[in-house]
C-alpha cells in the first residue's frame, strides 16, 4: 500500500517542494515537455489530482514556464488569480543549458514586479527548476 509520504519518498523533488495530503494545487502551463513523473508525485503528495480550472481557492499553483511562452510578470500575476492569501507558487523553468531556459535575473525581477518574493530554489528534475515564490508578509491577509 502507498501513502503519500511514501510517494513522495519515492520521488525526492516532490519532498522538496513540501506538499501535504488535502492540498489543492491548480496546475498551469502544461505542455508535452513536462516531467510526468514529478506530476504524478504532486498528485500521490497532494492525495488528488492537479486541478486546470479551480472552482475554489487553491493552496499551491504548479506553474510550468519557458522562455517563449510571453510575459512571466503576466504569468505570475494570472497565477495569483486562485491563490488563496497564504499560498505559493512552484515556478518551474527548465534548467540552465536546456531549451526554454529563463535567466535567473529575469525570473527574479519578474518576481518582484509580480509583488512576490523568491524564497527557495531546488532540482526538481533532471530537466527542471523549481523555484518557489510566494506574497511578501506585508501583503497577506
């Protein structure tokens, strides 16, 4: 029998990103050159399935971004729109060297113009970035 722990276990980047059972986490931004595998370990992390088009306030948004995909300050602040006050975003971007990377000085002035903060940056796959962003503590409710 699998928990979500051990799901998680079983994929490192997932325990990274802190997820817990009853999380809603509205993905964004998917395309065919995600990492399934770290999706699936969302979902067994999360005890659910990744919602596209949340009908209630998420907890997390799993935003995937490439350099290409338009405006990241638009992205993020689209992002912001089912998020409920004390929520983050894991802002996904393929790693440095690989095609659609986005310069980290692009990321974090995106960030900031957005009104978030960048707190912490992990591996979450062989071809991903994972780097969280959440609102400055001034600004939640």
């Amino acid at each position: 029998m699998s928990t979500a722990a051990g799901a998680t276990g079983d994929n490192p980047a997932a325990s990274k990103l802190g997820l817990t059972s009853g999380q809603i986490v509205q993905e964004l931004g998917w395309d065919d050159d995600v990492d399934d595998a770290l999706r699936l370990a969302v979902e067994d992390a999360v005890d659910g399935e990744l919602v596209e088009e949340a009908v209630e306030a998420v907890d997390v948004v799993l935003l995937w971004w490439r350099d290409g995909d338009g405006d990241l300050v638009d992205g993020l602040v689209d992002s912001l729109t089912d998020l409920t006050d004390t929520g983050y975003i894991w802002l996904m971007t393929p790693k440095v060297g690989r095609a659609g990377y986005v310069d980290a000085s692009d990321l974090s002035e995106s960030a900031i113009t957005a009104g978030l903060a960048q707190t912490v940056s992990a591996t979450a796959s062989a071809e991903w970035s994972a780097t969280k962003l959440v609102r400055p503590r001034g600004t939640r409710r």
